[in-house]
C-alpha cells in the first residue's frame, strides 16, 4: 500500500533528499535546509508514520521505507537525487541506492 509522504522543500538545482532517524521528522533538519536550499532543490521528507506521514498499513521496514521513497521519486518525476540521511534515513538511503542505483 503506497502512501504520501509529507515534505517541505525549498530552494532550487539539483534534488537534495533529507531523511532522518527513527522517532525525528523533517524538522530535524531545519538548519541543513536553510543552508542546501542555497544550492540545491531540497526536499525533506517525513518517512511512514512519522511527523504529518500516516502510518498505512505496511509493515515498518527499512525495505518498505525505501520502495516509499521510490514512490516519492516517481510521484514527484524525480529521476536522480542526492541522498542525505542519518540513523534509520541513512540505512534507507542505502537500501535505496542498492536497489535504484540509477536514481543516486
């Protein structure tokens, strides 16, 4: 079941995605937005079931985690981003880049 993640984004260039750790949001990275926004399209994501991104009902896994993601880049006709993540975000960034390593 695929889900909408909420975002902010600012800024322009090249795509700049931000995913943070197990119980954060994309408030976490309220300073790292300010400063890539300068240069990058920066877009900060909230990952399934936390901050405004409901839970659905699929299981929470890191694999799960990084097919939203995909989802994410497909909704949004992002075809290559940088990733950014730490904790949790930065261990779905890296399912991620394995399993789409065009689109990294």
């Amino acid at each position: 079941m695929s889900i909408k993640n909420y975002y902010k984004e600012a800024g322009e260039g090249f795509p700049l995605i931000l995913l943070h750790g197990n119980g954060e949001n994309h408030e976490y990275f309220i300073h790292q937005i300010a400063r890539f926004s300068k240069t990058h399209r920066v877009l900060a994501l909230d990952t399934r079931g936390h901050g405004k991104t409901p839970r659905g009902h699929a299981p929470f896994t890191i694999a799960q985690f990084a097919e939203d993601l995909k989802l994410f880049f497909d909704e949004h006709k992002i075809q290559q981003a940088d990733i950014l993540g730490f904790s949790d975000g930065g261990n779905i960034a890296m399912v991620f880049a394995m399993k789409y390593p065009e689109c990294v």
